[in-house]
C-alpha cells in the first residue's frame, strides 16, 4: 500500500492540535441553557390595514430595542407586534424597519420598549459541525417558547446567500424566524420554514449573514411588497430557484435560474447559480461557460473567480483552475478562500513548496479554515 509522507510542518501541526491540552469549562445543561437565552426571544404577529391577524412567527433581539426575524413573516403585514416570552410576556409594537435582506429572507425591526431592560443573543463566530447537537427555540403553531433540539445534519452553500444549516429539530410554522443556537447558547442560525413534498425541513440561514444586517434609516412595514405584488417575473423566476436551492433541488432549481438570465442575460447573480448548479449536475463545462459570462458582467468578482476555478478543477483543466484562484488572490489579498484554494491544488498536484507559502498565508488570514485545510490534507480532498 502507498504511503502518503507528510512535511514536517504539517506532522507538527498534527501533533500541536491533537495533543495540547484544551481547557474545559464547565458546560451548562440544556435547561441552564434555555433559562439563560429565552429572555432574548419573541412571538410576532403580524395584522392587515384592518387590524386582522395575519401571520405568527419567531423572533429574537440582537441588541436592544432590535429584533430580527424572517422577511416572509411580515411581508404584506400593516403592523407587527412582539411578545417577550420571559415571565407572563409582555406586548411591544414594531415601530418600522432598520434593516431588509430579500436574499437571505431577513430583516431587522426597531421595537418599541423601555430600555431599562436590555435583551440581546450572542453570534457564534463559526459554523456549527455536521452531527453537532443544537436547540431552537420559538412560536411553533402558537406554541410559545417552545423548545425543541436536534442535531445538524448538512450544512451546504448557496451562493450570494451564504452557508445553509440543516437540523433534525423539529419545527412547524411559526418557526419562521425562530434562533438556532449551539450548546454555548449561542444564535448559529435564524430558522426558514422551507416546504417540500408536504413536509418541512429544518433549515437556517447562517449568523454570518445575520451579522452583516446594519442599522439604516428607519422605513415603513408598508415598503415591503407582498410576495405576489412582485412584478418582475425574472426577479419572481430567481427567488423561487433560490427556495429550491435552499432545498439541495440543484435540477428543479438551475431550470429558473436559466429562465431569469434568458430574460436578462446581464444579471449575474443568477449566472453564478447557473453555474453552481451545473457543478453540482456534474456537468462542468456548462458550468464554465455560466461563470465565464458572470465573470465579463463583474470581472472583480471574488466569488465568480473561485467558483470558476472550482468548475475548472472539477473538469480536470488544473492549471486554469490555478490561473482562477491566482487573479481572485491578486484581487483580494485579504480574502482567504482563494489562498486556501490554491494551497488544496498545489498540495494535490505534489508541489509542497507552493502548497506550504500558501498554507502559511491562509493562516494568517484566517485560522479556522487552515485547520480545515490541514485536517483535509491529512486524509486527501474529498
């Protein structure tokens, strides 16, 4: 049998992390947990210009006086209160909006309330792991505070969105919006109900992409269209390739987003998805040429310049996919994927000299990911 050999640096850095001594703080229990971090979340209930109920949902505060939830829970809505779930629960009207993400289905709400009690959840800083056991917590079927655990079962991209976090917790509408949170008691994820075959599946948007909702100046619950009030059928088209995304259904999900650039080939974002998908189809020349024209609509794009290299390195054309990573370096050397990229490929290709300068320059960029690529390396790239 041959036997992989390792350099040096790579056996120390082995040894390094396998065998350190971690420290061990004491970990809460999932009561603990749940007593600590349900202060922080909300029932909301949205009305019509009537005043009629339209729909529930989840929700929780990222700092004080701000809650996010999911865009589709108030869209349509007139007006939208928030409970607190801690002791008998308490009623405050959302006085407009800070923040609005169509693509990731988030928004940031300003509620009015006293400031005399400050409420706010931790962002994890990193992703939770395939099989790590997480918690939810929300307004299921008007169930509130409603506390069901389970573990992560994916974790998969979708492009211009972010990573995508599937649990076996289960969940029902009112969900929607509901925290996903770590055994830390920290927000990993903010639940969207997505519907297949009759059933819902468990997923979340990542609090890397709940992290970058910034503060704005504040608009009107009214600015938000009701989801058959979009007229653009292109804009229609890509939304709902993006819920067969979020799904992991790449066949049902590339068919829209072909349509959308048929009906504006000078749209990007939706050549990018056309592309991921025909990756993920195994049908990797199409996929070139789908980044190809993403890439004369925005040629400094990052993203569009790895995503190339990837389809290239799939079709087996590695010094392309080389030349791809290089550029979206020389772009933005601040970034790491393209240097954590290039050090897999040099690696593989048996150039250690390469593989190493890139290693050492994605560690400094970005610890995390350099372990991921010393752990991939030990046992080859899947």
């Amino acid at each position: 049998m041959h036997k992989r050999i390792f350099p040096l640096p790579f056996v120390v850095a082995f040894v390094l992390t396998a065998y350190l001594p971690q420290a061990t703080p004491a970990q809460e229990s999932l009561p603990e947990l749940v007593r600590r971090v349900k202060p922080a979340i909300v029932a909301v209930v949205t009305y019509n210009a009537k005043g009629d109920a339209l729909t529930t949902g989840s929700g929780f505060f990222i700092r004080p006086g701000q809650v996010v939830t999911n865009l589709h829970v108030i869209r349509g809505a007139r007006r939208t209160d928030v409970k607190t779930l801690d002791g008998k629960g308490r009623v405050y009207k959302v006085s407009g909006l800070l923040a609005v993400d169509e693509e990731g289905d988030l928004v940031l709400m300003r509620v009015d309330m006293p400031t005399d009690r400050p409420r706010s959840s931790e962002l994890a800083r990193s992703l939770p792991e395939e099989g790590e056991t997480v918690f939810v917590i929300g307004n299921p079927l008007k169930l509130e505070g409603s506390v069901s655990d389970g573990i992560v079962s994916a974790v998969r991209e979708v492009p211009g969105v972010g990573k995508i976090i599937q649990t076996t917790a289960p969940i029902s509408h009112g969900n929607s919006g509901s925290p996903i949170f770590n055994l830390k008691g920290q927000v990993v994820g903010v639940i969207t109900v997505k519907v297949t075959n009759g059933q819902n599946i468990s997923l979340a948007i990542s609090s890397d992409r709940v992290r970058e909702l910034k503060s704005g100046p504040l608009s009107s619950l009214a600015e938000i269209p009701a989801k058959d009030k979009i007229l653009d059928v292109g804009e229609a088209l890509y939304r709902t390739g993006l819920d067969s995304l979020w799904l992991g259904n790449y066949d049902h999900a590339v068919s829209y987003f072909e349509n959308a650039v048929n009906r504006n080939p000078k749209r990007a974002d939706a050549w990018i998805q056309v592309g991921y998908c025909k990756v993920k189809q195994g049908k990797n020349d199409e996929a070139i040429k789908a980044y190809q024209q993403a890439l004369e609509l925005e040629p400094s794009s990052e993203e569009i310049l790895n995503k190339l290299g990837d389809a290239y390195y799939y079709a087996g054309r590695l010094p392309e996919a080389i030349q791809s990573y290089k550029e979206a370096a020389r772009l933005h050397p601040a970034r790491a994927e393209a240097f954590y990229n290039l050090a897999l490929v040099y690696f593989e290709g048996g150039n250690q000299r390469l593989a190493l300068s890139h290693a050492h320059a994605l560690q400094l960029l970005d610890e995390k990911l350099y372990e991921k690529f010393l752990s991939e390396t030990r046992g080859g790239r899947q």
